[in-house]
C-alpha cells in the first residue's frame, strides 16, 4: 500500500510546473548545444578528476566538443555509482532517447549524434522548459548586468552580490561597480549610493532576490560610518587593505546590502558555508570545499536587526541543517531553502527535508532549486527531490499520520512551488 | 510480519505506567485549565509567531484565554505539519473527545467549550495522570522554592540551578539565596555554606536530582578558593563583575554543586548547549537557540574528578548525540538522557535511539523526558516516543537479531521506566 | 522481493575473500588461546566497567585467563543490546558452536571449555582464517619491528607512525628510532635520514602503507629546516620542548612521512579525530574519545602538496563523513576508508556506506577494515558490514535504480575487496 501511495502522491507532483528559485543560468544561452554542455558540468569533471583524469586533458584551450565529451567518457565508469551519473542517464533517457544501461566508450558516439540533433533544433530552449514543466527559471546575475535582451518574466534576475562583499579588493571589481552605477566610490555614502544604483536597477528589471554565498568564518555585524569611511577610502583609492580591514569592508557592504534589501521589499538567499579555491589545482569550479564547522549563531545581529527582511538560507553542511530548521522555527525572517551543493544527494536530502516537514511553519520552506548551469539539469534534479518528497510525504503523512493523499500532495506543492512564489512574488 | 511485531511491542509499551524524570510542571497548578494553557505552550505560540503572527497579538496584558486562544488558531493552518501539532491533535482527541482531522477557525469553539468543561471537573489533574499513566513526575525547582505544599512523592523535587551558577550577577538572584539559606554569603566558605544548606532543604523533601541547563561555550573546572574568594566578596557585595570573573565565578558554583552532588549522592542532570535570548523579539520562552559547535570534551575534567556522580546528560544539538553516545560508552558516571527540545521530533529521535541502543549499555539510558510544563503533553510526547522506540525495538532486535518480542519489550521498559527508577531511585 | 534481492546479494558477497587492510593483529600471535583474548577486547571490558564493573576487577596482575573471563560475564547482560555483543555471539556460535540466546553466568563455563578445545587445536589460526575467508591481513607495526618471523605475505605490515609524529619528546621513542635506524639523530638532516631508512626497511619486508591516528586539533604544515632543526638538536639531546615546539616537531616529522610516502610510493592511511586518555582512569585501550569539532580543512595545504600520495582517511566523528565525501570527491588522492571505531555501529555504517555511494568514485572506497586486534573479529565485524552494504545496494541501486543483482554485487566487490587491492597494491 505504502508503495501505491507513493505513486500517487508522486505522480500528481510530477504534473505540477515549476518555479525554479536558484540556478546560474544564461539566459543568453540558456539550453545546451552539445553534449560538452552537459558533460562540462564541473560535477562530472570534477568527479572524473577525482577518479584520476588529468584536468589538462578537458581544459586544453579550444577544445572541440565532441573531444571533450571522448575525454571525458571513459571516466564515466568510475562514477556509475554517484547521484550525479544518475542525472546523466536521466537526461540522456527523457531528452535524447537514450535506451542503454550504461554510457561507454562502445556507445557514446551514437549518444552525441542523437543528442546534437535534438539540440540543434531550434526550439530546444522551449523544448526543454516545456518537457521540465518549467514556468520560471531565478537567475544569478552579476552586478553589473544590464539585464537586457531576454525575458526577465521568465529568466528573472537576481542581484549575485559576492563580488561586491568579498572583492573590492580587485581593481576590476571596483571599476565594475563604479562603472555600472556612474558614481565614483570614495566612502560610505557614496558606497551606499552605488549600491542603490544597483537595486534600482535590478529591481526595475524584475529581479526577486538579492543572494551570496558566504564563507563559514564570515560574521555579519553592523559596522559604524566612521571605521568604514577610511577603509572605502582607502581601498577604492588602489590601497592594499589588510585582513582586518578586508573584514570590515565586507561587514559594512552585507550590512547595506540586508537594509536595501529591507528598504526594496526583497529577498536576501544566503547561501552559507563555502570555502572557495581549497583545492588549488581543481578543475574548473571544482575547487571549494568546506567547513562544516559553522554555526547560524553567526547570523544572530542579523537576523534581529532586520526582522522585515525575509532570509531563504542555504547550509553547505547537512550538519547545520538542524540548526537551519531550528532557527525557521524561532525566527520569523528565517526560511529553509533548498538543498545545496554537497548536501544534494538523496541520503541528506531525505533526512533534512524530514527534519523540515516536521519542525518548520510549512509556509516558510522552499523545497528545492537546481542550481543549475544549463537548463536540462532542472528535470532529473527536481526528479530525484520529487521522489523523495513524495516518499516521505507518503510514510511520515499519509501512513503515519492517517493524512489523505490530497492533503499530503497539498503539501508537496505548497513546499514545491506554492512557498517560491508566497515568499518571492507570484509570477508576473 | 514487522508490522505485528511492532503493534505487540507498542501495546505492552503502551501499558507500562510511567516516571517522568524531567518536567517544568507546577505542583500548585498541574494540569491545564483552559486551552489557552495547551496553545500557549512555547512550542505553539513560537511557531505561530515564526509563521508570522505579532508577538503583540497573544502577549498583550490581561488577555482572556478564550480570546488568546482565538487568536492563535488561524495561524494553526501554517504548522500542520509539525510534530508538535500533531501532539496538540493528540491530547484533543484523547483528552476532549475532538474528532475532525484539523483545528480551525470553524470548529475552535466548539473545541474549547467541550475542553473546558473537562478540564473544569475538581478531578482534572487526576484523570490526566490516570489516562497518561503517570505514576510521579519530576519537577524543576527554583532554590528558594519551599518545596511545600504538595505531595512531593508524585511531584518529585529537583534542584534546578542555572540562576546559582549564571546568575549571581543579578541583586534579586544573590538575595534569594542568601534568605534561603539564611546565610550572608562573603566568600568561597559562606558560598559552599549557602549551597549545602540547600542541599539539605531539597533532599530533606525527596529530591532525586540536580540539574542545570549550560550554553554551548561552558567549560567546567576547578578554581581555587584563593581566586574565587575575591570575585564571590566583589559580586555579593554588589560589585561589577567583567566577563572573566563572571566565567570563574559560574565555574566555582558549578564545581561546588557537583561535589555535594557527589556527598548527597544525587544525580546532576546536564543539559548542554542552549543559547539564551538569540531572538531578542521573541515571544515568552521563545526566543532560545543554540550553536552546535560545542564538544563533550569541555566535560573531561568534571567527569574525571567525579567518578562517583552520575551526571545523566542532555545535549540540544542532535551533531552532538555520537559524542554523547560514545561517552556513554565509556565513562561509568554518564548517562544518556531523553531528547531534548530541538532534538525531540522524530527523526532526530530515532537516529538517537538506534545510536544509543547500539553502543550505551542498557542500564544507563533515560529513553524519554517530557519537559512539559502542563500534564497534558505527557500522553503525546511519550506518545511519539514508544512508537519510535517500539519501531526500533520491531525491527532491529526482533527481526534483525531474532530477540523475542518479551525481550524486546523488556529492553524497552527497563529504557523508558526501570532506568528512571535505579538512577534517581525508586518510588517511595 | 526487496528482501530477496537482498538475500541475493549477500549470499554473493559472503562468498567473496577478504583482504582486511587494517588491523592490530600480533602475527606472532594472531588467533586467541582463550576466550579471555576475545573478551578481553577493549570493546568488551570497557562497555563492562561502563556499566559499573570497577577496572581493577580484570586488571589485577597473573589474573588466569578463566577468571577473566568469569569477572567479565556477569556484566555482558548490561550490554547484550550493543552491536559489539552481537558480535561476541556470533564469534561464539560460529567458532566455537554455541546455541543459546545469550551467554549468563550459568552457561559461560561449558562455553569456556568448548572454545578452548577449538583454541587448542593446533592449526586454529589457519582454521579462522579459513572460516573467515580472509586471505590477507593487514597490520600495524611499530617503526622499530623486525617484521621477521611471520609470513609478510598474509600478515601484511604497515608502519604506524603515531610515536614518531607525537612522542618525540620521550626518551624511549628517540632511542628506539636512532636505534632501529643506527642513525644519531640531530636535525632535520639525519631525521630524515632515520626516517627514509624505516622506509627503506618496511617496504623491503612488503609493507603496502604508513599509518597514523591524529587528535582533532593536528593541522599538517610544512615547517622550514631552519626552525625544525633547532627543535630537534633540542628535543633529541634530551631538553625539554614546550608546546610550539612539540607541534613543530609533529608537523616536521607528519610533513616528512608524507615526503616518503610519495618517494616510495606508498599510501598514508589517516586516522583522524581521536583525544588520547580523555578518561583517565578507563579500563586498558578504554580511555580514548573525540572532539567532534575537526575539519578536513585542517588537511588543505598536505592535500594539494602531495598529489601523488595516496591518502585512504578515516574519520572518527560521523559528523566528519560528509566533509570526508566531499573532499573524496574533489581531491584524487583522498579516499574513503571504513567505518572507525566509534563511527563502527550499524546505523552509522549505513548512513555514511549511502553517502560515499551516492556522491564518491567508486574506485576511491575502502569500504571496511576490522580494526581487531585478534583474527576471530573480522568474521562478525565484516559480517555486520557486509549485511549493510548488501541491503544498500539492494534498495538503492537494485529497487530504486534498476540496477541487476550482478551489477551490484560488482559494486559491493569493488568497495570490499577490489578497491583494497588497487589502492595498497595487489596480493603477491
């Protein structure tokens, strides 16, 4: 019975269309064109490489597709056993046709024909929106994007602000900045003048959210005019500032950054956790790890001084999820979101969306986002959280709790979709 | 088959009378005598107000319970998901005859007339133990409480000690204690006089144990009388004391309740790891949190220095539970001990319960506590638990390991009752 | 049908032979005489004086091995819940034919007998062997061990290197290295010096890996000769070194082994988290525990300095297995190894064997090891590992995935056994 139940659920979640909340999309190019594009995922390169492949050998300069993809297929068997493979032959079974067990060295080549003939068609984009029942797709979108040229109804915007907290020690950066918002930075008023810039600008092009990734060491605290006022001065003038100094800027732009977002009415995703470039010689984006020695505590002067603000917050570590779920249930501005990067494999999505389901206002989580880079991800990722979601929905709330199946697929789309568009905007 | 195995096992659990060894219950005023005293409860009115009802709505002065009860009830919709709604639903149906699936706004009154006029039979408090099986429930003294006045056979005192060890800083605290004990506390000998003399008064009037809730940066240790002497005659004769004196003073009380422990041969429970006062706006008792970055280890000198102290052990962050299992596992004087607040909803509770009864010897886990500050929530917390405990019992002894199911039940009651009863002592 | 594709696979992998790459086996001494070595492992005797059984009862000197064994039996039934008496019983049923529910104190005796007529035959070890299906097994040799006398190509040694790294500072470990190596030992020129030379007589004598446990709070850096050498001129004339000065030397040393390994071609196996003596007054091997505030973090500047070494990493804390995931998955020289100590019970096992599958090459895991100290463990401890691994792949890859039964009997051959031969090198 249980079995069937999960059928059920599963099958009325399966025909609900989606809102995709966080992906790295280009709207430009949204869709893959070959194979390469798929395969160039830096979860596969990154696990090809662990298993032993030469990064040289798939980041040769001007690299054909199709001999990137011959690269990176013998690898292959090292990974049949990874969630991440299971997206692949997914993808490759719904969008390609593909029939066989496995992806190999004696099967692969037909693989690439069939899959470039459907990618060159010129509908693929709609194609595969359409066949992953996407509705809108959440961007993350530098700064400095005039956000022109696509429809932000579909592809909407969102102001990726790590940059701006974590770089303005880089010349580059700061012209950036300077650049897209006509000001000329030299302390903290002209600071927050760049920075408003920004989310007028984004916000008069649709944006929803304004998001980061953090490091696990980084503390958010109030920072007065008088100490950030030298060190903008200082820094935007081509100084070199040292660590503390470093800190005190990044603590003085996410601070602005929480009261403009206060001030817009918009979203703030913190995604927490992330430590960036531990593997030096990684692939490309295959490089960060983590310490999962972070604690929300960190948030605390935050999370009380913009109680307006809402907070979808991502953890890194699966160990930080209790605290993510406890800190949703106490704090009104604190919302569950998703389940990223080395926490999205079924094992620890299962346990945290449990710990969620029965701990958190079901109004204040967001289930899921893809994350993804190229469109055709959101289909087996949003799959595999389906069935996990209906599988939990199915023994903690219809057979445990005697709930009808109605109720719980209510439930599911409330946690699916329903909550994305209460907490960023209905889709306009 | 498992599914029976379960059922045999759940209803012998389900028929054991119970001890329950940790409550915030009021012995003058047991059990609840509105609804308002159910929903009113931190686990409900925190959740509403983290799905977005005003603190202001349900904490304005004199409020009539019918009226905070009725402003409660629109927000029960958005946390029909947890695991403490599904409590609230339980003692409704099993207390107030309540037969529809949900609480809302339509059916609430009807609710609250039938729960009222139960409750308002002279009998209430007696029926609730009855129907929940409660044979003695522990309680949480304040210091200076008379411990007069009821039948401390079934309301069993304790000696709750936070204010003694955290909160000598505050005049009202230093006071109590000094009218309490009839002793003018100067220094290390009149503060060891202080505390004895409440040792005396507490197991003079049947007190089974210590305890003490300590946040996550607590260190214990010895100070030497020399070093605490000073800062003891500086604070009590209302002297500011800095952070350090602060630390060593706590330190100092600390020490000295665990060596009366030790010479009145009473168990310290220790709740470790909360964080007082995180969300500063919010509602009553609902504003704690915690930080998981805390370790056991903290506790090595306190436990080798009092081998003779049974120190049954609670920890919030459920990161924490290997560490306590395995420490557990080594040392005689610890104890594991319920599942405490953000660890006691179901799926932190069973991946504890596996662990424990896996590694911990048997005789040395406290299966369940309720923490309940009214009698009704005993019948659902336990509720949930021996339905988790009867689930592990089903299937990793009686199938896995091919016990019976009378063993198994036998492991369970000595986990949810017989160990209450030799670590604090039997019912007098 | 799930529990048939289950009974499918372990039948499967219970046939497969074992090389089990990490023990504390004596090869001089490798089988039990009696059934005091058996329970006289540190998992019995502490879980015992957990209970209550004061130390001094079975560590009284000349104590007869029966005696032993009888002081330990009346408290086996504070424990029969434990994973590690259910391995007691296996031993007990498989080896030496017993069949009752559990061991009291009115049967031990008969047991005693019975297994010390089995003991005594004199091709027992050859026996165990055989029955266990082991066809290697891996050891732990101190720095200075002959490695004579014993078949090196069954009882496979390692250099274990824990003396070397942290008690430089006793007189006794500096005399054993300059005498083992016939070097005089006065800086980092001669350090290494000895230290190539334990290399150059452990991988002459078929040693396939250096090992080494380390305390949470080690971080790996490399030192400079200039301030090693005053450390070690210092330290190895017999003065006293204080803490900066003894992490240095650790670091120079740990620095130096991982130097080795990757002139030799041999792979570091580590052992990470574990606090020495943390109860002091524990039962033998009973007095080690953790701190579960570690990070692989620590490991970023030894993991991107040696590429080519080879580091199989075990984490005491199950906190620690999604960072050791994570990392496994991004660094190709870091590998996933067992399930350690107190990580080794069932309902951890499954949670990290789900994990390391679903997100780790899968030529990049050791998937068990026994840890034992006498031959008649790796029966049970393999046993319980091998019942995990085969309903993990039944439910997850031959349920959920559609995998066939073969297919994933391949999978679990490769984690169990084929891994451990590409990895340390194949049996010779």
């Amino acid at each position: 019975m249980s079995s069937s139940v999960f059928e059920e659920i599963h099958s009325e979640l399966k025909a609900l269309r989606l809102i995709d909340p966080h992906t790295h999309i280009n709207p430009h190019a949204a869709a893959s064109t070959t194979l390469a594009d798929i395969l160039g995922y830096h979860y596969y390169t990154e696990l090809a490489h662990s298993a032993g492949m030469p990064r040289q050998q798939i980041e040769e300069a001007d690299l054909a597709p199709q001999e990137k993809v011959g690269r990176l297929i013998p690898w292959l068997r090292t990974i049949e056993n990874t969630a991440q493979y299971s997206w692949l032959l997914e993808m490759c079974r719904e969008f390609f046709g593909f029939e066989e067990e496995r992806i190999t060295v004696d099967n692969w080549e037909s693989l690439y024909e069939s899959s470039l003939s459907r990618m060159s068609q010129p509908d693929w984009e709609q194609q595969v929106l359409e066949q992953s029942g996407l509705d809108q797709v959440y961007l993350t979108n530098d700064f400095d994007d005039p956000l022109t040229g696509f429809d932000t109804s579909l592809y909407v915007p969102c102001l990726r602000t790590d940059d701006l907290v974590f770089h303005c020690g880089r010349r580059e950066v700061r012209e950036r900045l300077q650049q897209a918002t006509g000001t000329t930075v030299t302390g903290t008023e002209s600071m927050r003048a760049a920075i408003g810039e920004l989310f007028r600008h984004f916000t008069a092009n649709g944006a929803r959210a304004c998001a980061i990734s953090l490091p696990p060491d980084f503390i958010p605290a109030a920072v007065s005019d008088a100490s950030a006022d030298g060190v903008i001065g200082h820094v935007f003038s081509g100084g070199v500032a040292d660590r503390d100094q470093m800190i005190l800027l990044s603590q003085f732009v996410f601070w602005t950054l929480a009261d403009f977002c206060d001030q817009f009415g918009m979203p703030f995703d913190l995604m927490i956790g992330v430590n960036r470039r531990v593997y030096e010689d990684g692939v490309f984006q295959g490089q960060d790890l983590f310490d999962s020695r972070v604690s929300l505590i960190q948030y605390k002067a935050l999370l009380n001084a913009f109680p307006r603000v809402r907070f979808p917050i991502s953890v890194l570590a699966e160990t930080s999820n209790q605290e993510l779920v406890s800190y949703s249930w106490i704090f009104p501005n604190v919302i569950t979101s998703g389940h990223w990067w080395y926490s999205n494999i079924p094992v620890f999505i299962e346990r945290d969306t449990r710990a969620r389901l029965q701990a958190v206002p079901a109004t204040k989580q967001i289930g899921y986002y893809s994350d993804m880079y190229k469109l055709e991800f959101a289909l087996p990722k949003f799959g595999m959280y389906r069935r996990i979601l209906s599988r939990v929905l199915a023994s903690e709330f219809v057979i445990d709790r005697n709930w009808s199946v109605d109720r719980a697929v209510g439930l599911g789309k409330q946690i699916l979709r329903g909550n994305v568009e209460s907490i960023f905007g209905a889709r306009s």
